[in-house]
C-alpha cells in the first residue's frame, strides 16, 4: 500500500518514501541486471576458446640426432694448440 501511495505521490511520511524509492531504485537495477545476464548467457562462444594448446614434445632426442658433432673451432682454440704442439 506504501508503494501505490508513493507512486501516487500522496505519501507524507519523508522516511517511508525515501524507503520506498530505494526499493524501485532497486528493483530497476535488479532489472537492467537480469537483462545483462541474459543477454550473456544468448551469446555463443566457440567450444575450444578456452581449451590449452598443444601439449610440448618432452622425449629425449633419437641416438640419430646425438650423433659427435665436431666442435667448432675459435681462433683461440687453434692459437692454443699450436703454441701445446710447439713444447
């Protein structure tokens, strides 16, 4: 009945219409927030968005791929064993 008054505009007592208007304040946001929901939930939304990528190779490399490579040579390296070679 406080409600209908306040629509009315009749009602007189200051803290019940300020009760009153926060409650349709209320009811309003309640409201725009079912929308909003709703509105989400009608979205679509591709089923692998969210799925993790592809799982890394973590096996040891094949004996094929482990074959001795020579180690590269640095002009230091060469200086060193020629000055070893040399004694």
């Amino acid at each position: 009945m406080a409600m209908n008054l306040y629509q009315q505009g009749s009602l007189t007592d200051s803290q019940l219409s300020r009760l009153c208007a926060s409650i349709f304040e209320l009811d309003h946001d309640l409201r725009s927030r079912e929308t909003q929901l709703q509105e989400a939930k009608n979205e679509t939304y591709p089923a692998d968005q969210f799925a993790p990528g592809p799982t890394m190779n973590y096996a040891p490399p094949t004996s094929s791929s482990t074959q001795a490579r020579p180690m590269p040579t640095t002009p230091a390296m060469v200086n060193h064993s020629r000055a070893q070679s040399s004694l």
